[in-house]
C-alpha cells in the first residue's frame, strides 16, 4: 500500500465517525489533575482510554511511579520492531483543566463531546486529548497499512499531570533515559499559529515567575493622619516595577534581554504573523519592544509581565496607607538568557534604582529551547505538511509559551518536533474549549504521511540529521 492510499483510508476512517467516537470516549473521563478527588479517573483514562489500543498495536505498556506526585503516575509504551531501525518518542497528557461546568455555553457540557458549527466542543477536545488521539490515529493507520507493522521503533510517553506543572516529569525522564532513548521526538501540543495554517515549532520559550513584595510595617495607618509622613509599599512597589518594565511593555533589565535577533530568525519570521483571526484579541498598538515585528516580539524576545499586584483591601478599600504590597511578575524568555540569575540581575538593577526594600522571592522557571531550524529534519516535516495541505506551513524557532520540551531536549538530547493540531482561539483552559473538525481531519493527514514517510526512509533521514551535527 502508498503513502497516498494509507492517507486516504486513514481520512475514510475519520470521515466515517470512528475518530469521534473514540475522542468521545476520552473527554467523557473527568481527568482534572488539579482536583484531589479524581485520581481514579485519571488512572482510568489509562487503563480504558488508552491501553487497550496500544496493546493492540503490539506496544508493551507499563506504568511508572511518579517519584514527585503520588496518585499522578506517567505511561509508558514501547514497540521495537528492530533495533535497527529508528526510533521515534512522542508525548501526552491524558490531565486538563478544572471543567467549569457552569461556565460553558448553553447546550455545552466539558464532559461531552458536542459538534457545534463544524467545531467539537469538550474538555480536552484540544488540550490535549484531541491532539495526542490524532497521533495515536494516525500510527494505528500505518500500522494497519504495513500489514501490522511501523517501519520505525516507537516509544509513549504519557502524563496526568501537565497541568499542574508536570511534578516528576523531569526526575522520570532522567531515572529511565534508557528506555526513553530515541532518534527523534515527534509530539502534539499548544496551539497552530492560525487556524489555517500547519505549524512547526522547534521549542519553547522559557518561563519564570518571581514575587516582589514590600513590607513596610506590621500595621496600616490613617492616609489623613500619616499620608506624606510614611511610605506608601504600593507606592513603592508600583514605581519599582516601572523600573523594570516601562510604560510600553519593554524590558529595562539589561542582563534580562533576549540574544540579537540572528539573520535566520530574521528570515523564518519574515514569513510569521501573528493575530488578525476571528476570535483573536485585537493587538496592542504601540507595545512591545520598539523596532520589532509582531512575530519577532511574540517568538524572540523577553517580556515581562505582572500577573498580579496586591496592596490594601481593594474588595473594602480604606482610608488607610498599607504596611504591605505584592505583586507576582513573570518573565518569558528565548534561548540565551541568563536567567538562572534571575534574581540576582533584578537585585542589581532594583538596587541601582533606589528600591533596596524591594523584596525578591518564589523564584521559579523552567528552561527556553529551540532546535536548529536549519536541520534536514525540519525541512522534511515542513515538506510534508506543503504536501498536504492546501495553507502554507508557518515555522517557528520555539513555542511563545512554555512546553516542558526541556527534558526531551536537554536531558535526553533529542531533536524536538512539535505539530500541534489546534489553534489560538480553541478556548483552551477556558469554558467551550473546542477542536475545529476540519484541522483535526488535516492533521491526522499530515500525521499519518509524516509517520508512514519515517517508516518508509526513517534511517536515511537520521542519518542525514546526524551528518548535519545535530541540534546546534
């Protein structure tokens, strides 16, 4: 059988409602991880939604303790056909989000899955349920196809736990490096850059959140009695963070700032534009980082960003000057930030502006990655993705969010391809999340020809990855 008849039973298959009926079965589980309630429905959309058809594609599955969470174990299926072969790793979360039952839309519940203007609407219907059920798909198609067989090794990795910030993922990954060890990683996650057009992106932007905080004294006093006489910590906090972000959104921490901007980043993002779809926010004009594009602020800088600001009592606000300010800042970061010294640069520069009772603590990230966007490797997903769909693939360097990519990257030292089956506007961790019909349908093409073209030539494309050096 070809490629093109194994895409085309595959898009048959999808057409004839059997994809939906087993994404129905998957969203029907209330797999909340930030809930301490539903750890039996987390293990079970182990044991039902994904086990047996792994099983019955020859995968050997086994569950992992998770050495960080108890009651959020990891996932693990392999099938070798022969060590010879390529091997790929790929990834999911079976976890979401709160359901907010009551939140969603008339007719719309998270727990079932409901077609609604060419559109399925269901907790996990795009985080991430829908798009690892996709890849899932499309390797049961090739197998099928080949007569039982890949073509290629193929290691799962699953989780229940990414939405709470994927505790012991990174401890899993380095105590079984060995059993995870593959040529390539291949995973479906975050959204499209639109709608309509297939998207690659190489990695992730870095994140780290830190407190700022002043505490002034035990007690709030009279702003008639006091005010002028004592320092205002909202005041003082307010102004501090001006310091480090201005009035337009830019970074002023010097050590804080993303590397130049290389002439090929330049040049993929020339191709990159960000916004101006339906549902989109309306973009911000005059913000951001001056002399930017708007694909060059979201993909390759820094930005900081104040997620909250305390101070007083603003539910019953009194005439009173607090003793205490908050504020939680985040920073998002490409690769080449130092921003293990967090702490310290923000430190100095506070300091230098006059804010030594500025206070810095709960500092905590995760690192920035990105692939080498010239490897052999991207060209052939991107390729691929020009074969079958009828939209212009966009690539990116890395993700604008945050992915935890850097244990697939950095610990075990593979090249990362991300494919995501979703979009911007999906309603992701919020009510009526959703996964446009016709982009789930594309992206079980682009699978399915992806996976059954790794089977077909996966040894001649890992070895052209490796004479190019690898991840630079």
């Amino acid at each position: 059988m070809t490629s093109e008849e194994t895409v085309s039973r595959a898009l048959a298959w999808f057409d004839s409602g059997a994809f939906r009926d087993v994404l129905t079965q998957r969203v029907a589980i209330h797999s909340e991880s930030q809930r301490d309630d539903r750890n039996e429905e987390l293990e079970r959309y182990y044991t039902q939604a994904l086990t047996p058809d792994l099983i019955a594609m020859g995968f050997v599955v086994k569950m992992l303790e998770n050495p960080v969470r108890a009651n959020r174990p990891f996932l693990l299926a392999t099938r070798i056909e022969d060590p010879a072969l390529p091997t790929m790793l790929s990834y999911g979360h079976g976890d979401v989000v709160f359901g907010s039952d009551e939140s969603w839309s008339k007719g719309l519940s998270p727990w079932t899955l409901t077609e609604r203007d060419g559109r399925w609407y269901g907790r996990g219907s795009a985080d991430n349920k829908g798009q690892h059920s996709i890849n899932l798909a499309a390797l049961e198609q090739v197998w099928r196809s080949r007569g039982g067989k890949l073509g290629f090794n193929c290691k799962l990795l699953f989780e229940l736990g990414e939405e709470i910030s994927s505790p012991g993922l990174a401890e899993i990954c380095e105590q079984h490096k060995e059993e995870l060890s593959a040529d390539v990683f291949i995973a479906s996650d975050g959204p499209r850059l639109n709608e309509r057009r297939p998207t690659l992106f190489l990695g992730s932007r870095g994140c780290i959140n830190f407190r700022l905080s002043v505490h002034a004294r035990d007690s709030d006093y009279h702003s008639g009695n006091w005010g002028g006489l004592l320092s205002n910590p909202g005041t003082v906090l307010a102004n501090a963070i001006a310091s480090l972000v201005n009035a337009r959104g830019e970074l002023q921490v010097s050590a804080l700032l993303a590397p130049p901007l290389t002439p090929a980043l330049r040049h993929i993002l020339s191709d990159i534009v960000p916004g101006g779809n339906p549902d989109d926010p309306a973009l911000s004009e005059n913000w951001g980082e001056r002399d930017m594009s708007a694909a060059q602020r979201l993909f390759a800088a820094n930005t900081l960003e104040v997620l909250a600001f305390l101070t007083g009592n603003p539910a019953q606000p009194m005439n009173a000057i607090p003793g205490h300010a908050s504020a939680v800042c985040q920073l998002r970061f490409v690769v080449g930030t130092d921003w293990t010294r967090l702490a310290e640069h923000v430190r100095a520069h506070l300091d230098s502006h006059g804010f030594e009772t500025v206070e810095i603590d709960n500092v905590r990230g995760t690192p920035a990655t990105r692939f080498d966007p010239s490897d052999p490797l991207v060209d052939w997903v991107m390729d691929i993705m020009r074969e079958m769909s009828p939209h212009a693939p966009a690539l990116l360097p890395n993700l604008g969010g945050s992915l935890p990519n850097d244990v697939f990257a950095d610990t075990l030292g593979l090249p990362t391809l991300w494919i995501p089956h979703s979009y911007p506007a999906c309603g992701q961790h919020a009510a009526d999340e959703h996964l446009p019909v016709a982009l789930a349908r594309e992206g079980l093409a682009i699978m399915t020809r992806l996976f059954w073209d790794l089977g077909q030539r996966g040894q001649a494309l890992i070895a052209r990855h490796r004479a190019h050096g690898g991840e630079q």
